[in-house]
C-alpha cells in the first residue's frame, strides 16, 4: 500500500486520539521486506491500537517460463506503446524491475513520449523512487478515477499497456477498449489465499476480544470469510468492519456483516479518519 507528504503520520490533520488498547484485526498483505510500512499501519500502533495482523492473501510474482516469456515480451515491447498504467505498488515495483533488466538505464532509458499512470499515490511514489513521474487521479484512487482522467478520454487507436496483478477487475481495459484503445495486460504477480493465519484468526474471534476488524477489499473479505469456522461465522458478521469504499461495503453487506463502516477511501488518512469516527462515535 507511500512516503508521499501527504500520508505521512504527520499530515493526518486528524484530532489528537488514543485508542486505548483497541482490539483490531487488519487482514491485509504485509508490506515485502524492501517497501515502507503502510502509514495506516503506523498510526493505529502510534495511537496504542493492539493490532492484529493477519494476512488472509499473500503477493507472489509470476516466476513460470510461459509467465516470465510473456512478461519479457511486453517489455521488449515497451517502446511500441503510447501509455502504461501502473494498477498497483507492486505492479509498478516489479515492471520497474523488468524494464532496468531488459532496457537501459532507469529512467533516462525509457521512451521519451511514454505517458505514465498510477492508480494512487503510493504507486505513484515508487514510480518517482524510478525517477517516472505519472498521472493519478485527484480523489478516486481506483479504476473509476483512472478511467475519469481528462488525458484517457480520447484514446482511439493508441496502445496502452496495464501493469497488474493476475485475473482481478476487468473494468479499466474495458472500457479503454471502448474508447478504442489497443489494450495489453500485463500481469506480473498473483493474488492468493493463504492459511497461515487460520488458527489465529479463529482464536481470536472465539476470544470474544476482537473489537474491529479492518478488509481493504473484497477479495480480501472473501477469503476471510473462507478461512473462518463455522462456528465461528455469526461472531466474525456481527463484528464492525472498516473498508475503503462503497463498493467494498456493498461486497460486505451482501457476505452478511451488520456494521460496516465506510471511510472515503484506501488512502491511509482517509482509512484513519474513518477509524477516529468510528470510536469517536462508540465511545458516546
């Protein structure tokens, strides 16, 4: 999930807090061993949240030999398109990665005419970390918000090239297509359950000391819900969630959770500001 000012602990403008002790489940991937933590992360500890961190997915790049002839042949191909989209982080990690071994130098390198895009701001800073500058959109920090740039609008004919994790929405080069875009995927890491924390997650919720529990999508939500017992199910719906979006909330809605609270967005300022509000509010 960024070093940018803006989501530094710092810059939260959020009123003073301590969470006391807060009992919360994060299930989200932990940052690999060579990225910054996540800011949300931070504040939550920094305001004495007892965090539970439980990755119900793991992150894991493509590494077969038809995977990697594939991703080598976008990249040899880089030069031929007229924009690439970054749809992640790790996306943009690990496309810088390919292009520094397959092209010259990072970024002086690169094709000069290339437009770049990031689909929020902590893809756009490990991009400025390659010295690539990129666009992003100004609030919705997702397809939707890519797919409202004003430079997106009149593609006709262009090649565009996504970087992204395998399978996921299908919406951003759908609708390029629409717009009549020549639309490549590159897909450079996949998305998958993991049990490691099963037990954990299963204690906790039988415990009866969970308080919160925080999904930053809904593949995440699912895979949740898959890892939990049975009889542990009425607890886990009945327990406040925090997510990132109206989208994410109507995914929870469905699975069958009562107190869903929805912050503005995945940034961690807004994720924070959603937490704050929801204490806030428990506490009167």
């Amino acid at each position: 999930m960024s070093d940018l000012p803006e989501s530094n602990l710092s810059a939260f403008n959020l009123p003073e807090s301590n969470f006391k002790g807060l009992q919360v489940l994060l299930i989200r991937s932990k940052p690999a061993l060579d990225q910054e933590p996540d800011p949300f992360t931070g504040y939550m500890l920094d305001h004495n949240v007892m965090l539970h961190h439980c990755p119900v997915m793991e992150v894991s790049p493509l590494e077969s030999s038809s995977d990697v002839d594939q991703i080598k042949a976008y990249i040899l191909d880089f030069a031929d398109y007229d924009r690439a989209i970054f749809i992640s982080r790790t996306a943009a990690k690990l496309a810088m990665d390919w292009l520094e071994c397959y092209w010259a130098r990072v970024p002086e390198g690169l094709p000069i005419e290339m437009h770049y895009y990031a689909v929020g701001k902590s893809t756009a800073v490990e991009l400025k970390k390659w010295g690539v500058e990129s666009e992003l959109p100004e609030q919705a920090f997702n397809s939707e918000g890519l797919l409202a740039l004003q430079s997106l609008q009149q593609v006709n004919g262009e090649k565009v090239v996504i970087f992204c994790g395998e399978g996921g929405r299908s919406l951003l080069a759908d609708q390029l297509d629409q717009r009549g875009a020549i639309v490549s995927r590159c897909e450079l890491y996949r998305r998958e359950i993991t049990h490691k924390h099963d037990e954990d997650i299963n204690n906790l919720l039988s415990s009866g000391e969970l308080e919160l529990m925080i999904a930053h999508s809904g593949e995440l939500l699912s895979n949740l819900v898959v890892l939990v017992d049975e009889d542990q199910q009425s607890t886990l719906r009945q327990l406040p969630l925090l997510v990132p979006s109206q989208r994410v909330a109507a995914i929870a809605k469905k699975v069958g959770f009562k107190q869903i609270v929805c912050a503005d967005s995945a940034l961690p300022e807004d994720m924070a500001s959603g937490l704050l509000g929801w204490y806030s509010n428990k506490l009167l």
